[in-house]
C-alpha cells in the first residue's frame, strides 16, 4: 500500500518532444575506464528506452529532463539534450552523445 503513497508522477510527454534525446551515447562510471554505447530511443508516451547492447531499460517521464524505472532505484536525468546521468542503484554512470546535436 505504501507504494501508492510514494509514487512518482509520470508525465506523458509526446513521442515528438522525446525525440530531442534520442541517439548514440558513450560513457562510463569513472575516467580511465573503458567507455560503453547506450543507445536511448522512444519507446512510447512518456517512455524512452536505454538498451546498452545486452540489457534494455523503458524509463518514464517523472518531469521534461528525469526518467525513472518504476519499483527500482534507476533513473536517467539529462543535463542538455546531449548528456545524461544514468543512475543504477546508486552507481552513476555519466554519458555524452556521439554526434552532438547542432
């Protein structure tokens, strides 16, 4: 019951305005280590998909720049349209886009 109580909003922002976060990203937890692809894409109202290659992500919409997964501690909050903070369970992952928007 308490979930209820706690539950986070989920803004269903338009397939439109979340194409401006799309794309290839790059990143990693910390400098010197090796970087990995996360690829961020719609996956409905409200919904953007995080797929690193072998485990996929669907996080809602909780304002215009944060994302979370429902039930779990991960979320995603961008800072620009070209990077983002993916936060696993308290683990921070920090990711910039390949080919930066104009």
């Amino acid at each position: 019951g308490l979930q209820y109580v706690f539950e986070r909003p989920f803004l269903k922002l338009s397939e439109q305005f979340l194409q401006r976060y799309t794309g290839e990203f790059w990143g990693g937890v910390v400098e010197g280590q090796p970087l990995f692809p996360v690829n961020v894409s719609v996956a409905g109202k409200g919904l953007l998909s995080f797929n690193d290659g072998q485990q996929s992500f669907q996080l809602q919409a909780e304002n215009e720049t944060s994302f979370y997964w429902k039930g779990a501690n991960i979320t995603a909050t961008f800072t620009g349209t070209d990077k983002f903070v993916f936060n696993s369970q308290g683990t921070l992952f920090y990711f910039q886009r390949v080919n930066p928007q104009q």
